[in-house]
C-alpha cells in the first residue's frame, strides 16, 4: 500500500513539474517581446540582458529533456515496443500545434515591419513598377510583332511579283512597292529597296530620300545572312525592319514605322527606378533578418515546450494504447481468446479497454459460426463441382456479359479449350460458333434457345446439340448465361446409315427386279430384228442394245452393294489369329500396288481375336486398298516434289484391345470426315460411296471401333496425310500372357 501511494505521489509531482515547465515557456516569451517592444528597454540594459539568460538557460535545460525522452522513445521503438509509434505520432502532433501559431505570429510580425518599410517606397516607383513597365514593354513588343508581320507579308507581295515577271524593271518596282504599302493595314511610314551596299533602288510612297536612315554594315550582314533585322531608332521615335528578299539578286526590303517617343522613354524611366528599387528593397531584408532572429527564439521556446508537454502526455495514455495495440495484432493472426486488462474510470480510454474485450468475444462467436457455414458451403461446392466434372455434357458458364467464368472437364476436352487462357473472355471469342446463337438469346430475350451446330476442333468436324439459357438471381435479375453441349455427332451418323439402311432396301427391291426383264427383252430385240434390218442398222441396233445391257449391269452391281449394305449378315465368330489376317491383306495389296513403299509392324506369334476371318479380310483389304487409292488421288492432284508413296501398318497389342493402324502419305482427310461413313458419301470419282460404311459396319459388329485420323508427316517437310485407327477385342492367351 505504502510503495503505491509513494508511485502516485512521484506521478503528482512529474505532472506539475512537467506543467510548470511547459507553462514557463510561454511566460518567458512574453517577457521577452515586452522588454524588445512596449517597454522599450535598451539593448544594452540589465532586465534584457537578463530575460535572454533566463530564455537560453530554458532552452538548454528543456533541450537536454527532450533529448533524453527521445533517445528513450527511439529505444523503445527499436525494441518494438508497444505505444512506441502513438508516442512518436503524438509529439510530432504537439510539435506542429507548436509550430503553427508561432509560423503564423512570424508572418504576422514580418508583414508588420514589412508595412512600415514599406511608407520608404514612392509612390512613383510603384505605379512605374506596377503599370509602365508592363505598357512600356506591351507596346514596344507589338510594334516590333506587327513591324515584322507587315515586312514579310510586303516582301512576299514583292517576291511573288518577281516570280511571276522574271524582268521586273525598278519602275515597276517602285509602283508595287506602293501598292504592297497601301494595302498593309496598320500603315507604314516609309518603304525602299535597298541593295547590299544600301543604296536606293526603288521608293515606295511618302518615302523621301532625306528620310531615309541607312542602315549599318552590320545590319546588312544580318539581313544577308537571312535574318529579320529590327532596328530601334528612340531618338526620332522609329522603329525599322531589314529584310532580303529571296527572289531578288542583292535586294532588301527597308521599312519604317512611326511609335510614340513617351511610352518609350517611360520605359527607360521605369528602369531607373528598378534599379532603386532593389537598392530599397536589399536595406529592407537586413531589418527583416534581424526581426526573423527574434522570432526563431520565440519559436524554439515554444516548439521545446510543446514537445516536451507531447512526450509526456504521449507517455501517459500510450501504455493503455500500447496494450490495445498488442492485442489487436494478435487478433490480426486469429488469436480471438486475448483480452487486455480494463482500466479504471469512466473515460474514453478505459471504455475502449471494455469495448476491446467485447470485441474478442463477439468476434470469436462469429469466427465460429462462419467457418462452420463455410465448411457446408464448401463440401457442396466439391459436390457440385463434381457433379459437373462427372457429366458427358459440356457446360460454360457466363456472366451478365457473356464472359466465361466457369466451364467443366467435358467443355474443355469437346472444343479443345485452356481454363486460363480463355476464362474471362468473351463467349464469341472463345467459341466462334457459338456466337450467333448467343446473339439471338440476348436479342428475343427467350429464357432457352435451342440449336445445332457444327464445329471443328483439332482437325475434326463434330455436330455439337447446343442449348443456351438465362441464369437469374431469386430476384428475377440477370446474373448470366449457362451454354450446355452434348456431341451428337455419332447419333447423327447412326441415324444417317439407319436412314441409308432404309433407303439401301427399297433401292434393291424397287430397281433389282426389273433389271432382269430389261435386259433380257434388249437382247431378244436384238435377235429378233436384227436379221431384219440391214448390215448398217442391224449393226447400230446390236451397239445400242450392247449400251442397255451395260448400263443394266452397273446397275444390277450398285444394287448388290446397297442390299449387301442393307442386309449384311450377321458374323459367324471364331478365335481366329488376327494378326495373320492384317498380313494376308497387306500382302494382297503388296501385289497390287507395287509403286507403294509398306512399311509393316506386326508382331510375330498369334494374336487371339473372336471374329469372322471372311468380313474382318475384307475390311482389312478396304481400309490398305483405301490407303493406296488416297496415294493416287494425291498423284492426279499433283504430289509435291520429292513425294514418295508410303503405306504404313501397325498392330500394338494390349491387355484386351487390338490397335491397328494404317497410315498414308495422300491426300488427306476433308474437314467433315464424319460423312465419309455415310452410303454414298466418297471423295474419288468412281467410287460408289459404300466402302468405308461397309467396313465400319463390320468392324462396329465385332465390338470394335473405326477412326479416320490425321496422319503424322513420315519425315520433317513430308506431305501429311490420314489414318485408320481400329479397335479389336482380343481374347486372353492361354495361361493369362496377354503379351
């Protein structure tokens, strides 16, 4: 009890010691000024000399205290101690209200003494300072401006009759140089033509030769040089201009004009008083400097003192602040368990203590509630997510401005698209094709449109079914747009060949059965009248007849290739090696195409495959001969130079897969290579569009699958051309080696 009663009773004491302190300040700042100013105490008087003792002895001292408390706060602020930066703020705050009022009583006192040197000022230097300098120099400016201005237009006028008259006699001269004078419209007192040793050539009107001024050597140096030489005469108040004219062959232009001798003299005068002025002015500064030092006195007391008050009243309210502070920063690192200790009293300081506690808990209930809000709302947001990333579907997701800010796995892989290059951009930059559909949904307003549309992506064209619908808040406002796609190009495809299939059957029953009939009653009719006719239309009816039966028998065989299509029988399955099959088709085409290079990859061994050998032969054999006919097709084209006709085959065998593929350097794929496995869809001319249909058919029957690819260039600068790619099934070798 005793040490705290002894603790507050030193506080009391530092706090009117430090009070006394401050106040003295001020008291020995007044004394001052009344023993300089209304006291009119000398200079060298005993109560002067001894207030000055009084002001330097407090400056010393306050000095000394100021700079022991900020050698204190400067260690306290390196070692990052709490309130150390509030102290700091808090004494410059001090210092400026300081410095403020003792600035504004300087300029005060400046502007004072100021008024009184200023009565040492005629008023006939400052209205000459003040008003002739600027008409003086006005006037002067726009005579010379105007002087010059006239001369090049006159000198113009001039130059242009020259070149309009090569031989311009100085008769004329002289009438065009009166002509060019009278139409100059501020007027010009005098005009010549001068040659370079300035004599006379032509005269211009009210010119006279005993007026004439002529100008230095020098002048007409400068004017030869190409310079607009202006010449100030004062003594008969004119001014001149000295100009060459550029058309002419040692010619000048010499003009005058009239200016008003007093505006020019009261410049000169003007002159003659700044020159007294600044005598005046330079005595003014000395009395300002002496008064300046008086109040840079003045102001270190005040500053002193008010930074002394600052430290310590920063002293007495930073250690509560400095708490709060510490606190908060723990709260700033998630610590929401601290609590600071609560002052006594009712003060603004004390309530903040309280307020702080508050805050901790109140915050640490929230925090709470959040995460745990967040936790829900992020375990659905993985759902959703999943959900998404799981469909077949493509989804894109787009802001009120059509820019994509979300899009699945399925979007991504279907138009071949980068979630970080293209998130953020607009829908019709990052799907063209997209984005006239979009533009119909923005402009009929419609909550769903509905289309499908094509598109090429990595070399293939895709029939993309595309759905675009409005996205609104619960408050009916637009918050965006969602694209949704499903790749129905394989539906299309199924529904073209189950359409062909249809087509195939009516084809083989509505035009098969009546081939045979035509070409038989072709042939009777030849036989029949024939011996009828003679020699010469005997032979014309035997070519026609010859023309109907052909032409009959190309019809009997697209027939049987649509009802093969139509009716394919079902396959009679069998293991059956199908890496022997793949070589007997290569070697049939080996044979048949021997202009072509094959380079063949087939492992050796049996490969175990349930299928029928006759179909899977037969789509081999279509798929090389395929191949050899896109070589050809690129040869009638026009092969680049160097091009050499390559077939490669490949069979990679895996755990229960098949791949085959066989490659070409011909002409390529078109962009819509889907269509290539429609009846009757074929690239070549003579083909009847049913070959690749067939093979799929066959291949798809056997629980495989059939690509038309693009094929890889064979070297660097090749001809790139298509691939086949097949999947088998493969059955799994004896003793489980799927080698």
């Amino acid at each position: 009890m005793l040490g705290l009663v002894s603790r507050r009773r030193n506080r009391r004491l530092r706090t009117l010691a430090t009070f006394g302190l401050v106040l003295l300040g001020p008291v020995l700042t007044i004394a001052t000024f009344l023993v300089l100013g209304p006291l009119g105490q000398g200079a060298g008087s005993p109560a002067l000399r001894l207030i000055l003792l009084a002001d330097m002895v407090y400056i010393l001292v306050v000095a000394a205290l100021v700079l022991y408390r900020v050698a204190r706060m400067v260690a306290a602020r390196r070692a990052r101690s709490a309130g150390s930066r509030l102290h700091l703020r808090l004494t410059g705050v001090f210092a400026l209200l300081a410095l403020l009022p003792t600035v504004a009583v300087a300029v005060f006192a400046t502007i004072t003494v100021n008024m009184g040197l200023e009565s040492w000022f005629s008023d006939r230097v400052r209205n000459a300072l003040g008003h002739s300098v600027e008409a003086a120099h006005a006037y002067q400016e726009e005579h010379r401006r105007d002087l010059a201005e006239d001369v090049e237009a006159l000198a113009a006028f001039l130059n242009r009759a020259r070149r309009n008259t090569p031989f311009l006699p100085d008769g004329d001269l002289r009438q065009l140089l009166s002509q060019g004078q009278q139409a100059i419209q501020r007027g010009l007192r005098e005009a010549f033509v001068i040659d370079g040793t300035g004599e006379i050539r032509a005269r211009g009107e009210r010119s006279y030769l005993f007026d004439y001024e002529r100008p230095s050597d020098a002048d007409l140096d400068r004017a030869a040089a190409g310079e607009l030489v202006l010449i100030e005469d004062r003594d008969i108040n004119e001014f001149r201009a000295l100009l060459r004219m550029s058309d002419f062959a040692d010619r000048y232009l010499y003009v005058s004009r009239e200016v008003d001798g007093q505006i020019i003299a009261l410049l000169d005068e003007t002159q003659a008083t700044v020159g007294l002025y600044r005598q005046l002015e330079s005595e003014r500064g000395q009395f300002l400097f002496q008064f300046g030092l008086i109040y840079l006195g003045f102001a270190v007391i005040l500053i002193l003192a008010a930074i002394w008050f600052g430290l310590w009243f920063a002293e007495r309210i930073s250690r509560p602040i400095g708490r709060l502070a510490g606190g908060a920063q723990r709260v700033g690192i998630g610590d929401l368990d601290v609590q600071v200790p609560e002052e006594k009293g009712d003060d603004e300081i004390a309530m903040l203590g309280r307020l702080f506690n508050q805050m901790t808990r109140q915050l640490k209930g929230q925090r709470d509630a959040l995460i745990e809000q967040h936790d829900r709302t992020e375990e659905r947001r993985r759902q959703f997510d999943s959900v998404l990333s799981s469909v077949t579907s493509g989804v894109i997701g787009l802001d009120a401005e059509g820019r994509v800010d979300f899009m699945n796995r399925s979007a991504i892989l279907l138009l071949d698209l980068d979630e970080q290059r293209d998130h953020g951009m607009s829908l019709s930059v990052t799907v063209p094709e997209f984005g006239a559909i979009f533009k119909r949904l923005r402009k009929r307003n419609a909550p769903l449109v509905q289309e499908e549309i094509k598109v090429t992506r990595r070399g293939k064209l895709e029939s993309l079914l595309v759905r675009l619908s409005v996205r609104r808040d619960a408050d009916g406002a637009l918050e965006g747009y969602v694209v949704a796609f499903d790749d129905v190009t394989d539906l299309v495809s199924a529904q073209r060949m189950a359409a062909w299939g249809d087509v195939a059957r009516r084809i083989a029953h509505e035009i098969k059965n009546p081939l045979t009939p035509i070409q038989l009653s072709a042939e009777r009719v030849r036989r029949k009248f024939s011996r009828l006719l003679d020699e010469a239309d005997a032979a014309q009816l035997a070519e026609l007849t010859e023309v109907i039966v052909r032409q009959t028998n190309d019809l009997r065989r697209i027939v049987d290739e649509f009802s093969r299509f139509a009716r394919m029988p079902e396959p009679e399955r069998q293991p059956e090696d199908v890496a022997q099959l793949l070589r007997d088709a290569v070697l049939l085409q080996q044979t048949g195409q021997p202009e072509c290079r094959f380079d063949v990859q087939i492992p050796e061994g049996p490969i175990r495959a349930d299928l029928d050998a006759t179909m899977i032969g037969q789509a081999f054999t279509n798929l090389i001969k395929n191949a050899g006919e896109a070589i050809e097709s690129l040869q009638e084209k026009g092969s680049p130079e160097g091009h050499r006709p390559e077939i490669r085959v490949a069979l990679t065998p895996r755990e229960d897969m098949v791949d085959i593929t066989i490659s070409d350097n011909g002409i390529g794929l078109p962009p819509d290579r889907a269509r290539l496995f429609e009846p009757y869809v074929t690239t070549r001319a003579k083909g009847t569009g049913l070959g690749l249909p067939i093979v799929k058919k066959i291949i798809e029957e056997h629980g495989g699958s059939l690509d038309l690819l693009d094929a890889a260039p064979f070297h660097d600068g090749a001809h790139p051309g298509a691939m086949a790619h097949v999947t088998l099934p493969r059955l799994p070798d004896n003793g489980g080696d799927t080698t």
